[in-house]
C-alpha cells in the first residue's frame, strides 16, 4: 500500500523504482545489441539477415525504452517481464 509521503512528481516510490529497473533493463539490451551487431558487422562474410533482425530488436527496444512512463506500471511490469527474460537469457549465454 502507498501513502501519500510516497507520492512524488505523481507516481509513487514502487512506481519510480520499476520505472527505472526497467529503464536499466531496456538499457541493457541496447547495449548488448549494439555489441551483437558490431561483433557481426566484423565478420569477414557478415550475415546481413542476423544483422537486420538486431536492428529491428534493438530498434524497438530504443522505442519502448523512449514511450515508458513512470506511471504506467502495467508497461514496466510488462518489460521487467519478458524483456528482462530476454536479458537474463542473453546474459547466460555469454
């Protein structure tokens, strides 16, 4: 339960807290992509399919990182969800 003490700038602590996790998550998987197409890119036959389908990943998480809101908690629960799955799955095969 919040209380108003809570409440800053509208949303409430938990609120600003999944806000900036899943920023930090968002965050992370851009940088991973990045690296992934770098990596590719340096290749000395690159795969240009793979390539594209990281852009397109990390296009859209660049997206979704810019349309989250602090106050939209159903957003942040949903990339602390999957994309945080995608994270974990990408960092364990590392």
């Amino acid at each position: 339960m919040t209380s108003e003490q809570d409440r800053i700038q509208g949303w409430s602590l938990e609120e600003g807290v999944k806000y900036e996790v899943a920023q930090d998550v968002l965050m992370q998987l851009i940088a991973i992509a990045g690296r992934q197409i770098r990596q590719l890119e340096d290749q000395p036959e690159p795969d240009q399919a793979e390539i594209a389908q990281w852009q397109e990943r990390r296009s859209t998480w660049i997206r979704r990182r810019h349309e989250l809101l602090p106050t939209d908690a159903e957003a942040n629960q949903q990339v602390l969800d999957e994309d945080g799955q995608i994270l974990r799955a990408l960092q364990d095969a590392e």
